[in-house]
C-alpha cells in the first residue's frame, strides 16, 4: 500500500462563518423552532436524543458519591471530611442529612492534628436525567427587598436559614447583569442600567417589572447577529406590535403598534439575553380579558411577551395570545483542506487480484519437500481490447483516497465519483476538504 506524508504545502486550515436563522413560535406553552413540531415537552432543539426510544436503560448524568477522592467514592452526603488539613473548621460528621459525630475540641481550635475522621454513608453514585431538548424559557422579574437564604452551618451540621434585606427595592437578576451588560455601553448609553440624566430610568431599583428571555448559546453559538432580533406580538392572530434591532447596537425599538420609535428593550448578543423592560400598553381595552399572570386581567405590553413560555402560567384566555421570535447566530465552521498527489510514476501497481493475469503458472516447487513459493505472473495489460489493440503499459484507476492519523489509523475516506485513469506520464492532485 502506498502512503505518503502530507507536507506543510498540502495542508491549510480555514475558518468560516456561518450565521443560522431562527424562527420561534410560541403559543400555549410550546414553542416551534423554525416552523417544526417537537413529540414531547414544551419544544425546542432536541438534545441527547439517544434517549428518544428508550423507556429503561437511559443514558444518565452522575458523580460519583463523598467527600475526597477515595472517600468521594464511597459517600453521598455532603459534607463528609475523610482527610483534612490546617484550619479547617468543622463541628461534627454528617451522614445521611444528620449529625452523627460531634468533634472535640471547640470549633475555634486548630485541627491541623486532628485524626481522621472517618464517616459511615451511603454508596454510590448521584444520578440525574438529561432533558430531550433545550427550550428558550421567559422569566417575568420584580423588584424584591430581600430574601430567605438556605446554607448549611459548619459548626451545627445542619442546614440554616437567614432573612437578607436591601438598603432598597433591587431587581437581583437586572443587578447581576449590570456588569455584564457594561461592555456593551460603547454602543448605546442604554445599556448602563443606572439612572442619569440622559437615562432617567433604573432597571436595578426601578418599580418597573423587567421581562427577560433567555436563549441557550446551543441556538446562537457564539454570538447573536447584530441586527437580526425581532419580536412580533400576536392577538388572536393578528399583529399587535413588533420590534426589532434595527440600528445594530442592542437597542430593541418598536416597529410597529403603540410603541413605535419607543426603545421597548435591550439585546445582549453574547449571553443570549433578551430584556424588555416597556410597560406601555400595545393591546386594545378589548385584550383586557387575557390573563398574563394566570389570574388577573392586564392590558399586554412587551413587559409580557413570551406568556406561558416555561414560565409555569397557564390560562385558557392566554390560547388568544401568541408570540414570534425570530435571531440569527454566528458560528465559527474550522475546515481543513488537504492535497493528495499522485505523481509521475508513482501509484501504477495495483494490489487487485485482477491487476495480475492469474491463467499463467504461480506456483513453483522450491525444493524436494512440499515447500512451493509463488511463481511470477504477467500483469494485464488493460489498455487492449477486442477493437483497440496496444502496446502494454502500466495503467491503474484510483478510486479512493486514504487518509491516515500519525499512529497508522484510518480516520478518513474520499471517494471519487468517477475512478481516474493513472499511468506512468500522467500526475494528478486530489483536493480533499474536512470539517472540523
């Protein structure tokens, strides 16, 4: 078999952009991503679908159970201290959710001496499920002045609560991507979530609710396009409002309906965010029966866009409502081009059984024994026929190209459409294309 090592010249890697489109329904709690029906959940791109068919036997997410390598293969609960060292500070063993070993001396003292401490639990592994798709999901935001926060207390080994205040109302999702959202203010000041005086508003401590639609990277890849997001709103089948990011910077402005040449909302293209934060009315007085929040009527606004998508409310009245979404994302296709050469003189034998007249005698005894080796045979000579009649010359097809790894391993074929006719004048290149 003939092999040859590609060189730097055969070689060149390229990378290409590519930007899908997406076109997201949304009406009664499913979501049909570019016009296609999902069988199961509330729609989306299918992920792990080599659980599709299965009933048992599912393909599971787990971890392996305890606290420190050997000892994390052995416990379940958390936390469990098998081997410690320095100031490590910890009030008793904790097993199965209880404490179980109270350890002295006081909890202010220095273990680095300590000896282990060795805890009975529970084996195994902790197992979880994977979802068969990944929806966008909806999540309607308030201002709160506090909350009840859960943490598990070293020094009694049980799990405690405390009440945390705000010095003011805060919208803890909007707080958290204030920073975030900073690099973007070199497009638009809007993105600058503080008030001032050119942006009278605050979207950490304003009173207003702030609607958010998360998009997983898995629709956009790298980034979301500049420009390409744009929302409709649909009463009972007819559009409502819409709007769009049409200057390219983040800015979601009104298209069409109330809120026309009114900024309703901000695009954060990299972490797939969407904010509507308008609370102008867009639907008539007639659309006051829709129940946004599953029990109260309220006049829609882009504050409720994207209603009973994952967002755990439902209500007849919102079958009246539906919603249109539509991005492009931006992925990143590495490809790499590879040159085959077949050159003069080379790849003219052939280990085809039939590339060899096999009618003439192979097989000649060597010796007085029953030890025969093979003997020579001519090689056909395929440029003949039964109207063409020529001299012999060694003539082969190549039909398929081989691409080998370092270690020898076949990790590639190409097959031509046509086998290419190779004697010892011609020379041939094979321009052969990979993604990455």
């Amino acid at each position: 078999m003939h092999k040859f090592e590609f060189t730097s010249d055969d070689l060149f890697i390229n990378r290409l952009k590519a930007y899908p489109e997406y076109n997201i329904f949304i009406y009664q709690s499913r979501m049909y991503v570019n016009k296609e029906t999902q069988p199961n959940g509330s729609g989306g791109i299918v992920v792990y679908d080599i659980n599709s068919n299965k009933s048992t036997g599912k393909i599971l997410p787990f971890v392996v159970t305890g606290s420190d390598k050997v000892a994390f293969k052995k416990y379940q609960y958390q936390p469990l201290i098998q081997n410690h060292s320095g100031d490590f500070q910890w009030g008793s063993a904790y097993v199965n959710g209880t404490a179980t070993e109270t350890v002295s001396p006081a909890a202010s003292t220095n273990y680095s001496s300590l000896a282990t401490v060795v805890t009975q639990g529970q084996s195994g592994s902790i197992t979880s499920s994977y979802g068969s798709e990944s929806p966008i999901k909806r999540r309607l935001t308030e201002v709160t002045g506090g909350f009840a926060a859960n943490y598990f207390n070293f020094f009694t080994a049980i799990t405690s609560s405390t009440s945390v205040s705000f010095s003011a109302p805060t919208n803890l999702t909007a707080s958290a991507l204030q920073n975030v959202a900073r690099k973007y203010t070199v497009m638009s000041d809007h993105f600058i979530f503080a008030s001032s005086p050119q942006r009278p508003r605050d979207l950490v401590t304003g009173s207003n609710s702030i609607n958010f639609i998360n998009i997983p990277s898995m629709y956009y890849g790298s980034t979301i396009k500049k420009g390409s997001v744009e929302l409709n709103y649909y009463i009972t089948g007819s559009k409502i409002a819409s709007c769009a990011d049409t200057s390219h910077n983040g800015i979601l402005i009104g298209t069409t309906g109330s809120t026309l040449g009114s900024v309703v909302g901000l695009v954060m293209y990299d972490e797939g965010i969407i904010m509507l934060t308008s609370s102008n009315p867009i639907a008539s007085s007639d659309d006051n029966g829709i129940l946004y929040d599953g029990s109260n009527p309220i006049t829609g606004s882009w504050q409720y866009y994207g209603t009973t998508l994952n967002d755990g409310i439902t209500h007849p009245t919102l079958a009246s409502a539906s919603y249109d979404l539509n991005f492009k994302g931006t992925n990143y296709i590495t490809s790499m081009t590879m040159f085959a050469h077949a050159k003069k003189g080379q790849l003219n034998h052939s280990n085809n059984p039939t590339y060899r007249n096999l009618n003439t005698t192979r097989v000649n005894q060597t010796g007085s024994g029953l030890i025969f080796s093979e003997g020579p045979s001519d090689i056909a000579n395929i440029v003949s026929g039964s109207f063409v009649s020529s001299s012999f010359e060694k003539t082969t097809y190549i039909s398929k190209v081989h691409i080998y790894d370092e270690d020898g391993n076949l990790i590639g074929i190409t097959s031509l459409a046509n086998p290419i006719k190779k004697t010892l004048q011609d020379e041939f290149t094979f321009k052969m294309k990979l993604d990455l």
